[in-house]
C-alpha cells in the first residue's frame, strides 16, 4: 500500500478526517469532490473558526479528475483540476 502522503500534491492535506462530497465517473474520468482538512502546509491555510477543530476547505480549487493511465492502469494516473 502506498502511504497517500508521499503524493506532492496531497501535501497539506489530512485524509483521515477529510470528506468526499462526490464521485462521478466516465470511460476515461474519475472526478472526486472532496471537503478535506488542511495543515499549515496548505497554502488555503486558516486558523480554524470559532467551534471547529481543523480548517476545512478545498485543497485543489474545484473538482479533481483522475484520467485512466496508457495501458489501462489507474496507477498511472494524472491530476486534473476541473472548473
């Protein structure tokens, strides 16, 4: 298993309390909309608000797409930002 955060462009971001708000999907696309908790290595960084242990927010500016790798593979996968 590979540890997500050895991905750079995950830096700055805690999975484990993070929330996927969406999935949708094609032939070609798996496109994630994601609410996740950001560190201060994020640079969408803010000090939590009143009432809330972390910073929330969208780690990637809009939706993130997955495009199916040459060869059928999704671990060959490219990062795409939608919208």
């Amino acid at each position: 298993m590979i540890d997500y955060k050895s991905f750079p462009g995950l830096a700055g971001v805690f999975l484990e309390d993070s929330y996927v708000l969406g999935i949708s999907e094609s032939s070609e696309l798996l496109v994630f909309h994601l609410d996740a908790v950001l560190t201060p290595e994020h640079s969408a960084y803010h000090s939590p608000r009143p009432g809330e242990h972390y910073c929330e927010g969208d780690p990637f500016g809009g939706p993130v797409a997955m495009r199916l790798g040459v060869g059928g593979s999704w671990s060959t996968v490219e990062r795409t930002r939608l919208g």
